[in-house]
C-alpha cells in the first residue's frame, strides 16, 4: 500500500529508525502531538499543521465528532495534498445532558482557554451529586486515497477541583474510572494506556503498523 525505501539495512534498529511514511497530525497543539508521537511506529514521520505551512485554524462546523474529525483530515488532503489524520475529542457529561461535547474546546467561548471552560464546568456541576462522566476520541484518517476511522473512549467523573498540572484540557478535573488521581496528576505513560486518545491512537497504530510494507 505504501512506497518503501530500497535501502539495505544493518539491524532491524536502523530500519526502524527510517521513515517510510510521513502523516500530518491535522492540530497546532504540542501537547497532543507529543503525546501522539509516543504510541506511533518509529518509521512514520510525524507532522503537525505548523510543519506544512498550515497556521490558520480550520473550521469546525460539524455538529459531531465525527463530523469535524473529517473535515480537518478532508482540509489537508484537499489543500496540501499529504496523507492525513485529525482527532476530535469531546467531554460527554451526563447531569449536563452530553455537554460539552462537540463544543469542549470552546465551552467557555471562541478563546479555548482551557482554565475557563474548567471554571465553567465546573460552576455549573457545583452541588450536583452525580458527576459521571466521559471522553471520546474519533479519529479519522486519509490515507492513499481511502478513508478509515478509529474511536477511543474512557469513563469517570467529575471532580469538585481541579487536580495535577499533567496534561492538557479538562485533564486536571477528570478522573478516570478504577483510578484515584485525575488525569491531571496521572503520568503520561498510565494516562497513554488508558485514556480515549491513547485508545484510539493506539488503534491507529496497530493499523499503520499491519499496513506498512
């Protein structure tokens, strides 16, 4: 499926250490592209929107995940012409009916400060008892001209405070099921192996990696 470099190798090390694809992470955030970059194969070339010449935020107007997974990948593909991949990734809260949701990143307005859509996350579960709650991750992937898409989930609750300076988003105030720390406080090596993103890239991974040749 992939183009592979004619190159005689020493160790299977070295080779591994080659890139034979390179695949845009369709996001302007070092936080997530580190964190994607330590689940990937070694031999894929990882880049971010900023590394293609792509500075400017791409809409998102779908009303779904999935929706605005497809239109980052779709952005790139149609504009530059790479193989792709973009993630959306929501906060489904149940007191709050689902919300955020598709509008987690900009719950607290346009900005996407991450401090102000906790503080109103929080204001608005003050008192409320139940505090269940969970991420999802869709991720939807270009590849030579087809389409797949991979999903990752993760349950818990609320807490009442934000917690641990790890992480990104709402990191700080989730605490993921079985676990007693937040994300916030958990490292990113546990927090890879459980968290919806890790699930879902994982699922990537392990797809790239049965598709390379």
């Amino acid at each position: 499926m992939f183009q592979t470099l004619n190159i005689e190798f020493t160790t299977f090390k070295e080779y591994l250490n080659i890139p034979i694809l390179k695949l845009v992470f369709a996001t302007h955030n070092d936080h997530k592209l580190k964190e994607v970059k330590q689940l990937l194969p070694k031999n894929i070339q990882l880049l971010s929107l900023n590394d293609i010449g792509c500075f400017d935020e791409i809409p998102e107007t779908g009303e779904t995940l999935e929706e605005n997974a497809k239109i980052k990948a779709d952005f790139v593909v149609k504009h530059y012409g790479l193989d792709c991949f973009s993630d959306d990734t929501g906060l489904l809260v149940e007191a709050l009916y689902g919300k955020p949701g598709v509008y987690s990143a900009r719950y607290a307005g346009e900005q996407k400060n991450a401090r102000d859509n906790m503080a109103k996350l929080l204001s608005e579960l003050d008192g409320v008892q139940d505090r269940r709650a969970h991420f999802k991750t869709v991720i939807h992937l270009n590849l030579s001209g087809t389409s797949h898409v991979f999903e990752g989930r993760v349950n818990g609750s609320i807490t009442e405070k934000e917690y641990g300076q790890g992480g990104f988003g709402y990191d700080p105030v989730f605490k993921p099921k079985g676990y007693d720390k937040t994300f916030g406080e958990l490292s990113s090596e546990v927090k890879n192996a459980i968290s919806h993103r890790g699930l879902a890239i994982q699922k990537l991974a392990e797809f790239l990696k049965n598709n390379l040749s």
